[in-house]
C-alpha cells in the first residue's frame, strides 16, 4: 500500500517552497501527498518562529497530531522550519510524540532522515551548509504559478528579528541553475513565477560571477512562455533606481512592490537597525510610484516596538496614509529570543500593542477600499487560475497588482490563460468583473 505523507505551513512564502521540496522528497521516497492526517503515515508541521503567535500553533498542532498515534502506531510526527533550527534537539525531549526535527537548512538530508526514522529511530539534523546553496530542480504538481527561491538567509539584523538566527547567513543560488528551474517549470505549464528571498535586491553579492538583481531579472525576463515576474521581498535599503527602470520597461515583471517600512518615526527605524530613514523611504516610493505606470505597493509594519511613543506612531498612522499603499500587514512587536531588540524593555503593553494595530488596519482599509474602488470600470490583464466551486461561470484569477479578480465568463477558459476582464465590483479584499469579448 502506499504510504502517505500531510504537510501543514506556517509562515512565508519561503516556508511554501520549502514544503513543496518537503513533498517532492517524500514523493520520492514513495509516499502520495494527503490533505487528512488521518489517514496520513508521516505528518509534517513546517513551522514559523518570526513572531510568538505561530510558534504557540505548533505546540496545538502537535497535540492535534499525536492522537492519531493511538490508532496507527506507525504514524510519525516531523517538524521542520523555522522553530526546529530554533529549538532543534529539545523539541525531541519536550515532545515524546516528535520522531523528527529537521531545520532550514536539513531539507536535502531529509531522504535518509525519512528511511531513518520509518526505521524507528528520532532524530534532530540542525546544522546549517555554508556551501554552495543549491536548490535541485523538483515538479511542484501545482498550478500555473510558482514560487522559486533566489537566495537563502539574511545578514541584515533588524534588531527585532530572528531570521538571520533560524535561516544562517545569506546566500544567493546560481542564476543558471534558477533560470534552468524557470524553464522547467515553464515547460510544465507555469506561466507566471514570484522569486524569493529575504533581501532579494542583495542577490549576487555571495556569487563569484559579477551579477546584480536587476540583470538577473532581465535574464528571466527573456524566457519564452513566462508571462509574469513577480518577487519578494525588497529591502529599502537596497532598493536601487536601476531596478525601477526595469519595471517600468520590462512588461513581464509586474507593477507590485512589496517594500517592508516597519515603521514610520526615524527614532524607532534606527532601533530597528533598518539602515534608512523615512525620508530615504518615501523618496525611494515617489521615483517609483512616478515611473512605473499603475504600481501598486505593499508594506509590513511594526505596532509597539520598544521605546515607540504616540508620535512615534502617529508617523507611522501618516506615512500609511501619505504613500497608499494597496495592502500592509501589520504585527504587534514580539520579543524574540536572541536578538537586540529583546534585550529592549517591551514596555507598550498588549491592549496598546492591539490598539494601535486596529487604527493602522482600519486606517488601511479605508485607503485598500479607494484604491479598489478606483478601479472600477478599469480592463485588466488577469492569469487564470481556477473556477468557482460554486458557480461554472465564474473564474477567479489574479491582476498584475497580485489582487484576486472574480469574474463571470461564458466561455470556458483554461488555467495559465491570460484574459483581459472588465472590473465591475470591488469587493473588500477583491475585485469582481466580466470577461472583456474581443
Ligand atoms: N515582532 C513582530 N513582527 C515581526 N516581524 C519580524 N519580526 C517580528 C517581531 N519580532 C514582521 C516584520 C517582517 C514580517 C515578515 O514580520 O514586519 O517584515
Ligand atoms: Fe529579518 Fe530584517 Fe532580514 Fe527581513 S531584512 S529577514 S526583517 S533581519
């Protein structure tokens, strides 16, 4: 019979690559992917540690998970990710369930981690590869959109985050061998790719071949039957006008930035470690927004950060509403263990952390629900990407914004078509249209 294998993601979208590499190996150790753990005979938690709230999820999660344990004592629990470098061999004491702890950087070890531990054996692999990152070329079995990871790591230390200590120090992976993975996917039905990293605008800098983001970028521009260019995550910092001019030229690379503010007083910016000011910011944000056509922005921020005043907030709160940005996630601060900023008094308290998340949220959606609002009437380029359960003639796709567009259609469409649709409705998070007839 043959084995099977759940996989439950926390986190970013590194954490979704990383559990398709998860699934690509367990499938080549003979086991089909399930969505029930029940009937499951490995269970994998790919876990996030960047704030408490989903580290405390792991810990429901394996207790969800070991009962099954009762009824098939083959079951076996593995946690990956994040907290597993974190936490690494105690999470085997602490947790009698747990049969393996595998870290960032273990996903390549984990074919003899996997025969190892159907054997009986537990086991905890946590130590990081500071050679070459190479990622080989895997099938995601998935739809016409992908993520593929450019780099691993970081160096930049914000005082507040722990992924330089649970991802190591960063490392770009060789543009030939991303590009040969584009093709690949390409070749499988892909047409649109979103390039990770945790600072993609330093990507190159660990190659021996002179290569810098923007030139890499124009390389996958040039591939045949890749329509879409998305990427994330670009540091301000780093976030230079050379890449600006390559979206604004290149049409394949779409008009979407997600450049991380965190907050919008400079005192709190340099306790982050962050290495701009606001001012470098905005004028970072206005020769974008003045050169690429229809950009639209995202952002992450930072409520309550140590030392953060109700000025220092206040700046934040105009800054959101200075640069309209389309969507912003936003997070009350959570010491993490090990970096400066936990070192910091945590001295806002959680009613005010919460506080001042709502009025940030609130005021974002008021900008969100404009911004959507304004298109109404617009034609957009949409991808394809599936069909309404509920309805045969509605399909959902996305914009070149990355927004999810809904829409009535009744002509059949493919996935990985790209169709031109006229938005009626803006929904609050969507928007809704009708396919444009030719
Ligand atoms: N507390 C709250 N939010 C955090 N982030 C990173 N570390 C922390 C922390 N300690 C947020 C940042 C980052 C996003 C991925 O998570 O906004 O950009
Ligand atoms: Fe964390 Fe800063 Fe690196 Fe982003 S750039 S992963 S916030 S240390």
């Amino acid at each position: 019979m043959i084995k099977k294998v759940y996989i439950k993601t926390f986190g970013c979208q590194m954490n979704e690559y990383d559990s398709q590499r998860i699934l690509s190996i367990f499938e080549e150790s003979g086991y089909d992917k399930t969505d029930d753990p029940e009937e499951a005979d490995f269970a994998v938690i790919n876990t996030c540690s960047v704030r408490e709230k989903p580290k405390e999820k792991v810990k429901s999660e394996i207790g969800r998970l070991k009962r099954y344990k009762n009824s098939n004592p083959d079951f076996k629990i593995a946690i990956a990710g994040c907290v597993a470098q974190e936490d690494g061999e105690a999470i085997l004491k602490e947790n009698k369930s747990v049969d393996l702890v595998i870290g960032t950087d273990g996903i390549p070890k984990l074919y003899e981690a996997i025969s190892r531990v159907e054997k009986g054996e537990r086991l905890a692999i946590t130590e990081f590869y500071h050679d070459d990152f190479t990622v080989p070329i895997f099938n995601r079995n998935s739809s016409v959109s992908a993520f593929v990871t450019i780099m691993k790591g970081c160096d930049n230390f914000c005082s507040y985050c722990i992924v330089p200590y649970v991802r190591g120090r960063e490392k770009s992976r060789h543009y030939k061998e991303i590009l040969d993975e584009v093709k690949f996917l390409v070749d499988n039905g892909v047409r649109e790719v979103t390039f990770l990293g945790q600072n993609v605008n330093s990507y190159g800098k660990t190659l021996d071949e002179k290569i810098n983001f923007t030139q890499f970028l124009y390389m996958a521009a040039q591939i045949d039957g890749l329509n879409r260019i998305r990427f994330v995550t670009s540091h301000p910092k780093d976030f230079n006008n050379d890449l600006v001019d390559l979206i604004a030229s290149e049409r394949k690379i779409c008009e979407y930035l997600h450049l991380p503010l965190q907050a919008g007083s400079n005192d709190i910016l340099k306790k982050m470690n962050r290495g701009y000011t606001f001012e470098e910011y905005e004028e970072k944000i206005f020769n974008a927004k003045e050169k690429i056509k229809g950009l639209a922005l995202s952002s992450d921020f930072i409520v309550g950060f140590p030392g953060e005043t109700d000025e220092d907030f206040e700046q934040t709160l105009k800054a959101v509403k200075n640069i309209e940005y389309e969507t912003i996630f936003a997070f009350k601060y959570s010491p993490r263990p090990g970096t400066k900023a936990s070192s910091m008094q945590d001295n806002i308290s959680d009613v005010e952390k919460a506080n001042r998340l709502k009025k940030l949220l609130d005021a974002q959606q008021i900008i969100t629900d404009n911004l959507l609002k304004r298109q109404i009437g617009e034609t957009q380029e949409i991808l394809v990407e599936g069909k309404s359960k509920k309805d045969a003639h509605v399909y959902s796709g996305r914009n070149r914004k990355n927004r999810i567009v809904n829409f009535t259609s009744e002509k059949s469409l493919q996935n990985g078509e790209i169709v031109k649709v006229k938005i009626t409705q803006a929904k609050k998070n969507s928007l809704f249209g009708n396919l444009e007839v030719s």
